[in-house]
C-alpha cells in the first residue's frame, strides 16, 4: 500500500542521524544486556550449585566422622535411635543426617534428605526429583540437578549426589546385599533460591537503566555532534542549492570544516560559477540565434513583398547588412559565366568592379557555382584578385580584411552569388556562416521563382497569342476571306447588271460583317481579367451575351459568392466563354443551361445546350473543344464533353484547389 507524501513525517538529517545511530546503540546496549545478565545469571547458578555442594560436601563429612565411630552416643534420644545403653542412645549416620537435616530445615535454611531405592525407613521415601536422579545413578553416578517450584510458589534448586556403601553402612543394611562401593542411595539438598532471584532482578534493572542512561546520552552526543559537523553544513549547502535552483547564482559556500563538507562547498561554489557562465553563454547564443531568426524573417519579409527582383534583392541585402553587422555588400546574378550585379550597397568601386569580372576566374567561380561558401582574407586573397585588370584590387587586402561569397542556391543550382566585406578581422564565423547559407538558399529560391514567373508570364502570352490566332482563324480570317470571295462575287454581278442577285448577297454580307464583329468583341472581352468572384463575373457575363446573341441560358450558383485564385477565376471564365461561343457559332440551339459548384477541394463548371449534338458540332468547332481541355488540364483539372440523352451536348470541367489558396 503506497503512502501519501502528504502524510509523511519528516525529519531532519541531524534528528534521523542520531536516531539511526541511537537505534544502532540501543541494539548493542541490548545484546550487551542480555549478554552481562545471562552471566551473571550464569554465575548466580555457578554460586548456589557450590553452596549445595559444600553443604553436601560438609554433610558427607559429618556422615563419614559418625561412621568412622561406628555411630554416635547422645544422652537424648531424639526422634530415633538405634540403640539404648546406660542412659545413651546410639545413633546412626542417617539418623543424623535426618535429624540435622529437620533442624536445617526448621531454621529455614536448607534441607536434606537422604534416599534410596531400597528403603529401610520408609520415611525416607524418595520423591519425583530424587527417584529420577536415583534412576540416573544406576548408570552415571554423578552430581544431579534441577530447578523446581515449591508449594508456596517459590523457586528451590535441588542437588543430589550419589552415595556408596561403606563398612560403616553395612551394619544396618547388610540384609540389603550392598557391598562396600555400591550406590546405595542418594542425598539431596534443597536451597531456596529468592535471595538470588532478588539480586537478579536488582541487577537486571541496574543493567537496564543503566543500557537506558548510556543510549540516551549518546544519542544526545551524537546529535549535538552531527547537527554542528554536519546538519548545519547540508543546511547552507541546501539553501544554496535551492537559490540556484531559483535562478540566484549570487550565495556561495562558506563551510571550513577541513574535511569533505569543505570540499562539497568548494565544488558546489565552482559549479555555480560555472553554471552562471554557461547561463551566460547560453543567454548570448539565445540572441544571436534570435537576431538570425529575425535576419531570416526579415529576408523571408522582402522575398514576398515584391515580385521585382532587383526589388527583393535590394531589400534583402540591405537587411543582410545590418543582420550580419558588416560593411557593405552586393548581390550578383548568374547566368552561365556571366555575372551580372543587381544590387550593391556600401561597397567600394574597385570592388564592385572585380566582383564584375569574377565569371573570369575559373578556380573561385567554379567553385561558386558547384556551391561552395568562401570566405577571403590577407591570406587567400589571391583567389579573388588573380587575372584581375583593376590595378587597385590586389592591395584590397590592405583595406578589407575579410569578404564572404555566398553561393545563391535553389535545388543543388547556383542562381546568384552574396558578397558581404568587413574591415574587421574574424567577422565572419561558422555560426555567422551558417545564417549566410540559410538566408542564400531563401535568395535563390526567390530568384528562381522569379525566372519561373518571367518564363510562365512568357508562357502565358505566346498560349494567349495563339489561342487569339485560332480564334481569328477560325472566326475573322475566314469571314474575310468569305467576304474578299463574296465582292469579288458582287464586283461580277455588277458589271454584268444582276441587281437582284446583287441585293441577296449584300443582305448576307451585312449578317457576317456583324457577326465578325461580334467575334471581335468576344475576344476583346475574353481578354479582360475578372474583376468580380468567379459567380458574379459568370452573371455578368451571361447576362451580356445573352443580350448580344439572343441566346437563352439558365445560370445556377451554389457554394456562396466567394473569391478564388486569380488562376482558377481566369481559366474558368475562358472555358466557360469558349463553351457559350461554340453554342453560338455551331450548335444550332436554342437553349443553354449553365451551373458552378464551388466545393471544399475543386470547382465544377457544367455548360449544356439543346443543340444539334457533339458530333455535327465538332465538325466546325474542333479548335475549341481542344483549347477547352488544355485550360483544364493545365491547372491539373479534368475536362469531359458528352452527348445529352435527350439532344445537345454536355460539357464538364473540374478544376482542383488543392494546390491553390483562396484569397
């Protein structure tokens, strides 16, 4: 089960240190406890075994004294005798054992009592104890003892030794068939064992306060100790450690403590320093880096401000210049060996007029043009100023210290060269490199969509040139030729005096002199740019043509009045105009039916007609289903004519926007 750290409780590193060691202590003050106890207990043991022994011992004394008289006279008889003569009883060494052992007893000292397996006096019937260790010495006739518990409760330690018959004892046990040596019985001893579990007791309790006493102290020592030596270090060291983790690289270590604390404090001292100079660093690189993004912002600000080159390139040299902090520079375009400059700024005419003629220098402008950055000092300015024809340019290297010619590239192509000079030494480092190769491949991208722009305007005006020589061909080249046949025709009929004739042929020639004019200005019409969206141009337009051609049309919009690329509205309205100028001219119909679906990813033209059909018609418009088709396709769209089911011809273009953006 995991704990929240929200109820933890804490402790600081000198009370944890003193608890641990404490806890370290008080374990060792335990098993030392428990070691010195169970000797002394051990000892205890040892010490009231001896006691029993020497009492044995004294009591055996005295049996062997009396047995060596052969009995002892008293004048008293005591409890028993063994015999009477004169007035004395005769006493034997159990008699006296017996009656020492009452009288021991009555005292409250200790007891005896003699036994054995084979009694005479059944009085000295032997207990559980006594008939277990009588038992033992059958086989071992050594010392036995035990530890019993007394009817009162207290404890009593029992100690019986062996006794073996003698001359003495066979007097009266004779009948028994001992012989002189053989166990007999046993005599015990019973000593009460409070006194010394009492000073057990009392020393166990000294043992323990004493245990208690030293661990406290130490703790106590310990903890006063290890917060001076080393709490009150770590502290300092801490609260460094969190100012620098808060940014403020100003605290430093002050500890002499003369050990490892000491060092701690050094290292941490000379890792803030450290620390703050790398923040430093970084806070400088963080800059420049800024200044280049923006330097790159900016150039990318002047590529897409203009479409004049000479325009964008002024602008971003200029901007270049003041990124880079250098002197003065110019930008060149190439085209083959031909440099030609088209900006410069702040650079001086000797200059200038050697990077003119550079395309002369085979080595550097190949190397140039294959991509390679080069950057110019005293030492290798004999790459730019070799088979110059300047006299001043081989002592440039007095004056300019250095000079970066940046290749302009776009797709692996060098399309221009940037030339940056700095009277300063050094000015130009791989970092300030790197931002020059960035801002040079932006330039040469830029340069080559303008090139792509000039040659895509070209483009544009030779397909237009030659959409209006079909459209001439096919409308006024042939009605001229019609009409030149048809005066020809009437400059006969005049001379031949047909006037009749000659008024039917001038009624026809009227209709195709207005219909050729009618062309004409379709195609001036056609010419113009949409000033309007892509819908309401459409409207305007049908609303015009329906006037000028009597032609009926239905025109439906649906996707809102938006407005598109310029691309896209222009090539639509020309498909459109072409499509309505075939139905015109060679359709036959009487009705047309335009619709523009404007959608998320295309637009959708759809023009049909209630005319002759898409064979008859394509017989005479054939140029125009083609020019219909090539204006979809260019803009990667899709162009379909079809045959209505019910008459008439069905025409469909489709045109992408995913590669355009509404404007």
């Amino acid at each position: 089960m995991k704990t929240n750290p929200a109820f933890r409780f804490s402790l600081s590193l000198g009370t944890r240190l003193a608890l641990n060691i404490g806890l370290v202590i008080a374990l060792a003050s335990l098993f030392l406890f428990v070691g010195l106890y169970r000797q002394e207990e051990q000892r205890a043991m040892q010490l009231i075994n001896k006691q029993a022994e020497s009492l044995l011992s004294a009591m055996v004394v005295v049996r062997e004294w009396v047995s060596s008289y052969k009995g002892i006279w008293t004048a008293s008889p005591g409890e028993i005798f063994f015999e009477e003569k004169n007035g004395y009883y005769l006493k034997t060494p159990a008699m006296v054992t017996k009656e020492l052992s009452l009288l021991t007893d009555t005292k409250g000292y200790y007891r005896f009592h003699i036994t054995s397996l084979q009694l005479v006096n059944p009085d000295n019937a032997p207990d559980t104890f006594e008939h277990h260790a009588l038992t033992v010495f059958e086989a071992n006739a050594e010392p036995f003892t035990a530890i019993e518990q007394g009817d009162s409760g207290e404890a009593l330690y029992r100690l019986m030794i062996p006794l073996k018959a003698e001359e003495s004892c066979l007097r009266c046990h004779s009948d028994l068939g001992y012989q002189p040596g053989d166990v007999r019985g046993g005599l015990s001893v019973i000593l009460p064992m409070d006194e010394i579990n009492a000073s057990l007791a009392d020393s166990r309790q000294s043992l323990a306060f004493s245990a208690a006493a030293i661990a406290a102290l130490v703790m106590a020592a310990l903890y006063f100790l290890t917060h001076r030596a080393v709490v009150l270090p770590v502290r300092q060291l801490t609260r460094i450690t969190e100012a620098v983790g808060r940014g403020d690289y100003e605290p430093r270590s002050s500890l002499v403590t003369g050990n490892e604390l000491q060092t701690l404090g050094d290292a941490l001292n000379q890792m803030i320093v450290n620390l703050q100079n790398s923040r430093n660093v970084l806070h400088q690189r963080i800059e420049q880096r800024t200044l280049e993004l923006a330097a790159i912002s900016d150039v990318a600000q002047a590529v897409s401000s203009s479409n004049d080159l000479q325009t964008i390139m002024t602008d971003a040299l200029a901007r270049v210049i003041h990124s880079a902090g250098v002197d003065g520079g110019a930008v060149h375009l190439v085209d083959g060996e031909r440099m030609d400059c088209v900006s410069s700024r702040n650079l001086q005419d000797h200059l200038l007029t050697c990077l003119n003629k550079l395309g002369n220098r085979a080595e550097l402008f190949a190397r140039l043009t294959a991509g390679e950055t080069f950057v110019l000092t005293r030492e290798n300015w004999n790459l730019f100023s070799e088979n110059c024809a300047d006299e001043d340019c081989p002592n440039a290297a007095n004056r300019e210290r250095s000079l970066a010619l940046v290749p302009l590239l776009s797709r692996g192509q060098t399309h221009g060269i940037l030339t940056l000079h700095s009277r300063a030494e050094n000015k130009f480092s791989a970092e300030t490199l790197q931002l020059l190769n960035c801002i040079g491949n932006q330039l040469g991208v830029a340069i080559e969509n303008a090139r792509y722009q000039g040659q895509v305007e070209q483009m544009a005006i030779l397909e237009e040139r030659q959409r209006i020589s079909r459209e001439l061909h096919d409308s006024l080249a042939q009605t001229l030729s019609w009409l030149n046949i048809k005066v020809e025709i009437l400059e006969s009929r005049l001379q031949s005096g047909s006037a009749e004739k000659i008024q039917d042929e001038l009624a026809n020639v009227h209709r195709v002199v207005r219909d050729a004019c009618y062309d004409v200005r379709e195609s001036i019409d056609g010419l113009r740019h949409p000033a309007d969206s892509l819908p309401t141009s459409i409207a305007v337009w049908i609303a015009a043509f329906r006037k000028s051609s009597g032609l009926a049309i239905e025109y439906q919009s649906a996707g809102g009045d938006v407005k598109l690329p310029p691309v896209v509205e222009a090539e639509a309205l020309r498909i459109l105009q072409e499509a309505l100028t075939n139905v015109r001219k060679h359709a036959q119909a009487s009705q047309a039916w335009v619709a523009l679906q404007i959608k998320q990813d295309f637009i959708e033209l759809t023009v049909e007609d209630n005319g002759i059909g898409l064979d008859a018609a394509a017989k005479d418009g054939h140029f125009g289903l083609r020019i219909m088709r090539e204006r979809a396709e260019r803009l990667k769209g899709s162009f379909e004519a079809q045959a209505r089911s019910t008459g008439g011809t069905r025409i469909l273009a489709r045109i992408p926007l995913r590669n355009y953006s509404r404007i």
